[in-house]
C-alpha cells in the first residue's frame, strides 16, 4: 500500500470516529474565462461541490463575514485564494 493511500486511509477512519462532528460542506467557485468590454463584466462559470468538513473554529471579527477553518475530508485538490 503506498504511503498516499495509507493517508487516506487513515484520514477516512479519523472522520469515521468523530461521528456528528463530521457536516457536509459546499464549496462553491467561480471560473473566470473572459472579460466583456461593452457590457463591463466578467465572462465565468458556477460550480460547487459537496465535501464532509470538520469544523475547527468561528471567528466574527468586526464588519461584515465571519472566518472559518475546517478540516476537508476530500479526494480532489482544492487550491484557495480568500478575498
């Protein structure tokens, strides 16, 4: 068993023993393909996909949004740029 599969393994076993901790989370993102010089907008597309996430933490800082660092229990790569 290579050590990649071993991880994996392992990680699906912790989520497995955490129970109700473990929530569904949507990741949603947006692929922007072109920009749209007469109309001033950006030419993208939608997508989203469903992962289990444990959540670590909530923070509400002043203003508006709030942070949130959570666990991803995931068979894809996901790579963030936080705005």
């Amino acid at each position: 068993m290579s050590l990649n599969a071993k991880i994996r393994a392992a990680v699906d076993k912790a989520f497995t023993a955490v129970g109700d901790l473990v929530v569904t989370g949507t990741l949603s993102s947006r692929k922007v393909s072109n920009y749209d010089f007469a109309s001033r907008d950006v030419v993208s597309s939608a997508s989203t996909s469903s992962v289990e996430v444990i959540i670590q933490s909530t923070k509400k800082p002043s203003g508006d949004g709030f942070t949130v660092e959570a666990l991803i229990n995931s068979d894809q790569t996901y790579r963030f740029t936080i705005l």
